[in-house]
C-alpha cells in the first residue's frame, strides 16, 4: 500500500485532467462494434485502469486497439463466430465496463468468463437476473478461491426484440443495452430494430443522455417514444473517422472546488461547447455559491470575486453523485449549514463513500452528519479545517483525491494510506497536483 502526505500550499497554474472516463467507455464500445475504423482522440498515456479495463473488454469482443500519441485506433470486432470457446476478460475494479459489457457480449452470443476485483465483485448486478432468465442465460458468480480472481461467466445469446431493464440502480445498465440492441440480430441473421423499456426512476439521467449522443454520432438512432421507452434502429451509416473525448469533468471539479477554497488552477482541456458529461454541472453549482466561470484562451478558470463570501448551498446531488465529496468539501469551508440530497448511491461505490466523506469532515473539524434514511448530507462549515491526522482511502480514487484537497487549505498536514487508488480513474493525478505547486512526501 502507497503511503504519501499532502502538506498544506497554495494550488495554482494550468493543468490538465484525463479523458472522460464515461465518454471512452461508451465510444469504445460504440467503435469496437461498429463497421470501419475509427480514431478517438483525447487520451494521453497513461492511460487509467477503467479506461484499460474497457479495452480489454472490446478486444476481448475481437477489437484492435492501437495507441499512438494522445489517440487510440479502433478497428471493428469481426462477427462472431458460432460455437466459438468461451474467452477471459479482466475488467479490474470497473463496474461501467462490466455492466455495459454484458449485452454487447450477448447480442454476440459470445461465452465469456469476467475476472475482476473482489470489490467489484460485491458491487450491485441483480439488474440483468430478469433479463438473463427471459434469455435463458446465466451470469455464475464465483468467489476468489485457490489463487483464482473472483469471476462471473456469462453465457446467452440476445437478439432483436423487447426488453425491460431496471433504470433505479445505475444508467450504466440501460446504457449498455442501448449500445448493444442498436447492433442486433433477427432470427434471420439481418439487422432489426428493438424496444427497451426502462422501469423504475432511471437514475443519472445524464449519463443515459450522453450514451443516446454518442449513439447519434456513430449512426446508431433511437426514438424516445415517451420516458424511458425506446426504439433502437440499426446503425445507418459508418462509424465517424475520428471523434474528440473531454476532460473528465467529475475530476474537473476536484480543481473548480479547490479554487473555491482559495486556490487558482486553470484547467486546459474541457470541451464546453459539445459537453455530454452531466459532471459539468458542477460549474452551475459553483456559481450559485457566489464563483465565477471564466474561459480564456480555452481554459476555464473559477474566480471567486474579490472579497466575496461564498453561500452555503443546497444541492440535489441525485444525477452527480461523483462530485458529491469535493462539493462536501468545498461547503466545510463556508460559513453555514449546507445540505447536499440524492446522497444514498454513494454508499455503493468503490467504498461506502458517503461515509467516508463524513469521516474526512470530522477529522478536519468539521461537523457533518446523514439523515436516518441515508439520502442527505448536512455539512456545517467553519472557517479553518484541521489537519495532523491519517487516513485509509478504503481503496477509492476519490477519497485520495478529497483528501490531497483537504490538506491543500488545511492548517497542516494529511498522510493518507492507499493512494495508489489513483489507478483507477487519474495515474497522473500526483503529477498535476505538484505542477501546481501541491506539497508531498
């Protein structure tokens, strides 16, 4: 386990942040099914676990993927060959991988063996059980044993039809089935539209929303006859030659909520005017505080105007739970009781993070509780956060993240334990943190 500690320092400069994670996922796998090559741009090396875990998860499919420079080359999967051996795919620590994986290799009819991390393992995927009964497929779940990584086999085949999908858990289900139902067969062998009906309330609306845009964009059209409810045509057109990822802008805020904190980073490398990320709304909340969103010469900098005191905020963080943490953060340091709800999913991610993060505000002196049902947070700022203390980043990203940030302005410093967590979704995020002038050991 990786050990370092962030001393307080005054964060300032320009850096980047890595390519979207949930753009690269989706255009991946949009790429890997498609017809002709394609080349995404946006991803300078290296490369981070997820974004790795869902290319091993298309050239499993049967995919190339090259590198080269800041862009990846996709050439298509042949089809599927029938009675084909079943195949091993590992997708780490990533649940988006491994829940949009699944269809796209039972629209396939692809046997396939997913090994992955025991965490990951734990993690939520009843969504698809009535959907693999109707199929007549199974998804076995095998525990770690005997030096054996935890493994779910999935074996089915998926053709055109109607299917229902529980949107309440995760938009990554139903995106995944988007994706895979704009690629499947009739009984024929030939192309057919699908139906996908959506139950319950789709959580992450916006993460729905940029898969449907990326489907525009690889040809891929669907109608949204009324909520949740859609027809899926097959693609009408090749793949686009060559496509743009953004910056991620869940760790865009990581930067927008230090400024706010007294620190001044610009950020170079958000695509504002075709944004598809819901994260970016992270830009709306900040200004409700009282900051400013300035772009100059394509980089986006958050002012907070002279001798202003920024308000305490209350946020429905139901449709960004990701930037939940910074946000908690960010309010520990306004005077004021803010209140962030749609806080429960944060429970189910790579750690119960909504615990972690009342942990980290409680160390630093700060009061923070949860409602009884566990879907609001009320933070209670203060003016001065306090350091001296260590942490365990419980195996997630963005804990290391929230408390490299809290010992930034703390009043000295963190040792945090874990952070090579960092893994998962920003390899260089020690890099960047010291380009601006951020103080470890």
């Amino acid at each position: 386990m990786s050990t370092v500690t962030f001393y307080p320092a005054r964060l300032r400069g320009s850096a980047s942040v890595p390519p979207a994670k949930s753009e690269a996922h989706r255009a991946l796998l949009l790429a890997a099914l498609g017809q002709n090559p394609c080349r995404l741009n946006g991803f300078p090396p290296p490369l981070c676990d997820d974004v790795n875990a869902m290319i091993a998860g298309v050239t499993a499919l049967g995919a190339k993927i090259e590198q080269a420079g800041e862009a990846l080359y996709v050439t298509p999967a042949p089809p599927p060959t029938p009675g084909a051996p079943m195949i091993t795919c590992h997708v780490n620590a990533c649940a988006a991988a491994l829940r949009m994986l699944i269809p796209a290799f039972l629209v396939r009819g692809q046997k396939v063996r997913f090994t992955m991390e025991e965490g990951l393992f734990k993690r939520p995927m009843d969504a698809y059980d009535p959907l693999l009964r109707l199929l007549g497929g199974t998804l076995e779940r095998i525990p770690a044993h005997d030096g054996e990584p935890c493994s779910m086999i999935l074996e089915g085949t998926m053709p055109a039809g109607e299917y229902y999908i529980n949107g309440s858990q995760s938009s990554q289900f139903a995106s995944g089935l988007l994706i895979a139902l704009a690629h499947a067969r009739n009984a024929s062998g030939q192309p057919a539209q699908s139906f996908l009906n959506i139950t319950g309330a789709i959580v992450s609306r916006p993460y729905l929303d940029m898969t449907l845009k990326l489907m525009e964009r690889f040809h891929t059209g669907y109608r949204e006859r009324e909520e949740g409810a859609f027809t899926i045509y097959p693609r009408s057109d090749l793949s686009p030659e060559s496509l743009d990822i953004s910056g991620d802008w869940s760790q865009a805020a990581v930067f927008l909520c230090a400024n706010a904190m007294g620190n001044g980073i610009m950020i170079k490398n958000l695509l504002a005017g075709q944004c598809l990320q819901g994260d970016a709304r992270i830009m709306n909340e900040l200004c409700r505080m009282g900051m400013r969103m300035v772009w100059c010469h394509q980089e986006l900098y958050a002012v907070c105007p002279s001798h202003a005191e920024l308000s305490p905020l209350e946020v429905n963080c139901s449709n960004i739970p990701d930037v939940a943490p910074i946000l908690a953060l960010t309010c520990a340091t306004l005077r004021g009781k803010s209140t962030l709800t749609g806080v429960r999913r944060l429970t189910i991610k790579e750690c119960d993070r909504l615990k972690g993060t009342i942990d980290v505000l409680e160390k630093l002196g700060v009061k923070a509780e949860s409602s009884t049902d566990g879907d609001t947070l009320h933070v209670y700022g203060t003016r001065t956060l306090h350091g001296g203390f260590e942490a365990d980043a419980l195996g997630d990203h963005r804990m290391v993240m929230l408390l490299a940030t809290a010992a930034a302005v703390a009043d000295s410093p963190i040792t945090v334990h874990g952070v090579e967590a960092l893994n998962k979704s920003w390899p260089g995020f020690i890099e960047a943190y010291q380009s601006l002038g951020g103080k470890l050991e």
